[in-house]
C-alpha cells in the first residue's frame, strides 16, 4: 500500500502546472474548432509544458531535492514562457484564444516571480490549477467552473506534505485569476 504522503506527492505529479498547460491547450485545440491552429496548440504545449517539464531531469540526478526542483522548474518556466509568448505574438498573433492563454501564463509567471522575490512562496501549482479553470469559465461559463476542483486537489495535495499553507495556494491562485482575465480582456475574449 502507497502511504498517504507518497499518494500526495504523485498528485502533485500529476497536477504539475506544464502537465495541465498542455491538457489546457490540448483540451481547446480539440473543443474549439473556430480557434484551432496547430502551429500554435504545439507552441502552447512545448513552451509551455516540455520546457518546464524538463526540470524533472534535475529530480533524476538529485531525488527528493524538490527546492532544487523548483528553482529549476521556475527558471525553465520563464524562459518557456517569454519565447512561447514571442513566438505566438509573431507566428500565431490571429489566434486569439492561444495568444491569451499564452499571456495568461506569462502574467502569471511575471506575478509569481515578483511575489517570490518579496520571499512570500506563493503556490505554482496553485496557479498551475487556477488558471486553466479561470480560462474554462470563461469560455464555457458555470460548466467550466467545474474545473476548480483540480484547484482543490492541489490544495489537499499540497497542504498535506506541508509544501504550501492554505495563503501561499490561494496567493498563487488569485495571482493566475487576475492574470488570466487581463489576458482574455487584452485579446478580447473576455464577455461582460
């Protein structure tokens, strides 16, 4: 049997923000035809989700290092982000669905960045989960809220191996929610 902190941590896996910034545009690319643009779900997903991802090279060399993890992780994060919002303003600027996720994460990384370095450890996976939940909203009102739950699996998750305090999840969340709704009102996505 898995204990429980083990199960915590696998949630954590699985719920990693480029985990669900790949699914976020996967899930639109195949929702939403009148969006669909191949060359920009692919940026969202590599920028965005295998640039970060690669910081779990960093866990295989140094196992249980998780600091080290996330240091690496959020370098990987910033520089995913700033080419894939370059590369989707350039490329894929008619794509307006894509373009404001794409800058709802770069808002949220430039947040969390400067939140970090007033040294409060606001929660990436909390935003990680808020801000494809946030998109899902508005995009498909009350049904897309439904996908705050994940927000309060990473909660449980998170919490439970003494990672984050309730604070620093919903410092992170509330800093993607604004991200994401500038990012939708900039690209006119956003219905009043």
């Amino acid at each position: 049997m898995i204990s429980r902190a083990k199960r915590m941590r696998l949630w954590t896996y699985l719920l990693d923000p480029p985990v669900l910034a790949m699914l976020t545009f996967l899930f639109f690319y195949l929702m939403k035809p009148a969006e669909r643009n191949l060359g920009a779900c692919l940026t969202g997903v590599i920028c965005l989700g295998i640039v970060p991802l690669s910081a779990w090279f960093y866990m295989v060399r140094h196992p249980g290092n998780f600091a080290g993890e996330r240091k690496v992780g959020f370098v990987l994060s910033v520089a995913g982000y700033v080419a894939g919002t370059l590369i989707m303003l350039v490329f894929f600027h008619e794509s307006r669905l894509n373009v404001a996720l794409m800058l709802s994460y770069l808002f949220t990384v430039i947040g969390l960045t400067v939140v970090n370095l007033m040294h409060y450890k606001a929660s990436g996976h909390g935003a990680g989960a808020a801000g494809p939940a946030t998109a899902l909203t508005i995009m498909y009102g009350w049904p897309g809220a439904v996908s705050y739950l994940l927000l309060a699996l990473v909660a449980v998750a998170k919490i439970s191996i003494k990672e984050h305090t309730l604070g620093q999840l919903c410092t992170g969340a509330g800093i993607t929610i604004a991200s994401t709704l500038t990012a939708f009102a900039i690209t006119g996505m956003l219905r009043f």
